[in-house]
C-alpha cells in the first residue's frame, strides 16, 4: 500500500495512491521467502514516494523483548505453520528494499494477523477511542489481537492465546481414553482447522486429513470447537473486560450458516461457563455489555462488494498502521 501525507486547513491527512494484490499461496519456506522479495520488490519500485510499511503475520513468534530494535517480533517459531515456519520476513523485507533503492528510507514494522484485523475491525465499526476491541483469529492457528480504539494494545507483548490450556469436551473424540486427561495442550489443538479436519475424519473414518473439506460438517462437530473458543472469549473477559470479541473464522466464510452461528454457538458456551460460577458459588464479576446477545460477534463487512474476510479486514488494518506510522514520523 503507497499512501501520502499532506496538510489540508492545517491537519494532517493519509491519502491511499496504489494498492496491488498478490496471488500468493506458497506451501513451502523457501516459496514464502520468494514471495516476500517479490513484495520487497514492489515497494522498491515506488521510490521515495513510499512513506511507510506495516506488515502483518501469523506467530508464534519466538522473541517478546520490548526493547529489542528495530524489529523485535519478527522471527517465527521453528514450531509455526507452513510456510513462514522460522521465516525473518521482516529483515527479508528490509533487506532486499535496500538493496534494491538504498534510497528508501522507511519505517517498517511488524504486526500480528490477529492484531491487523482487530485494527480494521474496529475501523469497521467506528468505535470510540477508550472502546475495547478483542479480535479472535481462528485458522491454522489461534491469534488474538486487542485494540483500545485504533491504537493496539498488544503492541508491545504479542498475545499468543493458542497456547491456553483448555478444558475437554466430554464427547470431543480428539479427547484421550484416560480419565486423567482433562487439559488440552492448548487451544490450538481443538480450534484450528486442523483439529476441525481431524476430528470430522474421526468421526466418518476417513483418511488424508489436509484434503478433507468440513463445510458439511454436522453442527456437534462446529459446537465442539464453539465449546474451546468460549473458554478462550471467557479468558479474555476475565483479564481484559473488552466492550466486543469479534470471531473471524476462515473456514466458515464459504458456509454461510457456518458464519452466523459460530458467535451464537460460542456465546451459548461463554454464558453457561459464566452461569456455572454463579452456581457454584465461585467469584464472578459482571460488565454491562454481557447481556448483549452479540457481546462475542462475527465480523463486519467492509463495504456491500466485499465479504467480512480476515484478509479484507486485516489488510485494511494494516493500511491504517502504515498511514498512522506516516503522521508519526511527519509530526516526529
């Protein structure tokens, strides 16, 4: 994304110029890395014109060190998922921008994908700046992104929410025969695609996992992974008392029923897990914007013409970070 500063009646404006899209589904690292310098390449073309980068990308991340500079999350995990998996994309990026137009000297930084989507979602909604936005990406992995209006609030410590413990469900057949085994690994292992891929295999005695398609899968199976996503909305709410959880699934864009019930599903789980307490007797706490029947939503779409995708949403989160980086170093 190219974008320009100007002052117009004495403020500072972030005016969109170019805007071009990849067709880009590597499956390997060395194809990823490619695909980086390519970009690289773009940006390089746009000379001095180009004002700021904002680059957005799954985890986990391997280093949470604040004061590390001057890209302190941009190592992936030798663990993450293809095919970033232990990818420098960031020092990738600059690299080759620099060798190719030493001229160029801008600010990039790295975001988390669940970070770019709750900045766009919140764009989406306009919301106020002391507003709470809590964005859950589920896909091959669990992100969670928290914005307080625009500004991230994660920024200086990625959240890494997959990584939660969490409760089995009793009937979940990923769930193992010993009675002992009450506690996933982790969120990830019962909520990402792969889980979901899994246990419908399970279920219908089928093979070849990765090239299994789930979009007709029953609604136990999606309650199922509705039941791990609200221990994580719960987990949120406890430690942040956001005003919204939104939940971008990518699986469940091309299923439109999918869609609409992954929030209705996941706040029947939430609310039962809040009653419970209540019932027990344990502490509970209680914020106004719970009795809301869409506390814990699907995102919203961008325009009429485009589907509420994480993609859409993130990329115009980044367009905002990038222009926001702009006004900061013009006032700086």
């Amino acid at each position: 994304m190219q974008a320009d500063a100007s002052d117009e009646n004495g403020q500072k404006r972030i005016t969109p110029t170019s805007f071009q899209e990849f067709s880009w589904d590597p499956l390997q690292a060395p194809e990823a890395a490619s695909g980086i310098e390519q970009m690289a390449e773009v940006a390089a073309r746009i000379g001095p014109r180009l004002k700021s980068v904002a680059i957005a990308s799954y985890g986990p991340f391997t280093s949470h060190d604040r004061d590390r500079e001057p890209a302190p999350f941009t190592i992936l995990s030798p663990a993450a998922h293809m095919p970033l998996r232990a990818v420098r994309s960031h020092e990738l990026f600059s690299k080759t921008l620099l060798k190719l137009n030493k001229n160029i000297k801008t600010p990039i930084k790295m975001h988390s994908d669940a970070e770019a989507c709750a900045i766009g979602e919140s764009i989406i909604r306009s919301v106020d700046t002391n507003f709470i936005l809590a964005y859950l990406l589920v896909t091959e992995g669990i992100g969670l992104g928290i914005v307080q209006g625009r500004r991230p609030l994660s920024y200086a410590s990625r959240s890494e929410i997959g990584m939660l413990h969490v409760r089995y469900q009793r009937s979940d057949p990923l769930r193992p025969p010993k009675e002992y085994s009450k506690y996933a690994k982790s969120l990830s292992n019962l909520s990402d695609n792969n889980s979901v891929r899994t246990r419908y295999a399970m279920c219908n005695n089928l093979g070849h996992v990765e090239d299994i398609d789930i979009m007709n899968s029953s609604d136990e199976l999606w309650d199922m992974r509705a039941y791990y996503l609200a221990q994580a909305c719960f987990s949120c709410a406890v430690m942040l008392s956001p005003h919204k959880i939104v939940i971008g699934c990518d699986l469940d864009v091309r299923n439109r029923n999918n869609s609409d019930n992954v929030a209705s599903m996941t706040t029947n789980h939430f609310q039962n897990l809040m009653n419970s307490r209540y019932i027990d007797g344990y502490p509970a706490f209680y914020i106004s914007e719970f009795s809301n029947s869409d506390y814990i939503d699907t995102p919203r779409s961008f325009s009429n013409e485009l589907n509420a995708t994480f993609r859409t949403t993130g990329s115009l989160g980044m367009c905002y970070a990038a222009a926001v980086q702009i006004i900061e170093s013009v006032e700086g």
